[in-house]
C-alpha cells in the first residue's frame, strides 16, 4: 500500500527507503560518537603528556576540557542517533526536539565538512558529506508523508467529498 505522500510526489521510494535510511543514520551517528569521544580523549591525553601551554592556559584545564567537550559531542551525536534509532523503530516521522536535533546534526556535519576541507583533506569532507545526506534524505523522506485519514463512513454526510467546503446549515424558510 503507497502512502498518499508518495503519490503526490509520483514516487514510490519514500516508504521503501524510510526505514533503511534512519538505521544506517543511527548506526553512523552512534559511530561518529564513540568516534569524536575517543579522538578528544586522545587529544586530552596529550596535551597533558606535553605540558604544553597555549597563550598562557593551564595544560590541565585545555587537557579536561578538551576531554568534557568529546563527551560532550558525543552525547549529543549519540542522542541524535537514538532519534534516528527511534524513526526507524517505529517508522513515524521524527517531531519536535527530534526534528530539531537531527536538522541541527544536518548543519554541524555541514560546518564540520566545512572545516575537514581544508584542515583534514577531501576524503573526511566526503564522508561528512555523506553524513549531511544521510540525515537530509532521513528528514526528507518523512516529510511527503500524509496524516492519516478518516474513513469514509465516519464523515457526517456518508462519505462524499465536498472538495473542503465548511459545512453551513440550508438556507432558513422565508415567510411572505
């Protein structure tokens, strides 16, 4: 059965696609959370190991911080997976703070491509990339999709459709 979306888009690949997509994204943001964890735990490890400072900081007070920020990026991917995890569990459109972490998951791995251009090279900017459109193509595939409808027996004038018009009472008998 096409969902009424899909029709209007003259596409059938949206319930298809739908369920894979929002797998694949959790798994690759689940990932890239233990990923962005650990390389700044790593890179926490060794500014202490340097006893390096920089303008001035405390090697340890850049070194712990550096180690809260990974956590703290990585939770914030991880929890975009769980939403991503989520849609893909019970196929529904992602709504409200889902939908916000996921667009705003979007527009990070867009910045972080960004960056990773210049800084890392064109094979990291390619798999943010690839991220970006994994996410976009999450949201997009969700968005043709329709509400769902009433029956037909339960319209109060026996199913026919009146193309949207408000219901207004027959004009009232005038007497002369």
């Amino acid at each position: 059965m096409e969902c009424d979306g899909a029709r209007r888009l003259g596409s059938g690949w949206g319930p298809v696609v739908r369920r894979p997509v929002a797998w694949i994204v959790a798994v690759v943001l689940f990932v890239e959370a233990v990923g962005i964890a650990g390389l700044n735990w790593l890179l926490g490890n060794v500014v202490d190991s340097q006893d390096m400072s920089l303008a001035g900081l405390d090697p340890d007070v850049m070194s712990m911080s550096s180690k809260i920020g990974g956590l703290v990026f990585g939770a914030y991917f991880a929890l975009c997976g769980l939403v991503a995890l989520l849609v893909g569990v019970r196929d529904r459109a992602p709504a409200g703070l889902g939908r916000v972490l996921l667009i705003s998951a979007a527009v990070v791995h867009g910045l972080l491509g960004a960056f990773t251009w210049g800084l890392v090279g064109w094979t990291a900017f390619v798999f943010m990339m690839v991220v970006l459109a994994l996410i976009v193509l999450l949201l997009m595939t969700y968005d043709g999709q329709a509400a769902p409808e009433e029956p037909a027996d339960a319209a109060p004038d026996g199913g026919k459709d009146d193309g949207g018009a408000p219901l207004t009472p027959p004009p009232a008998p005038t007497t002369p």
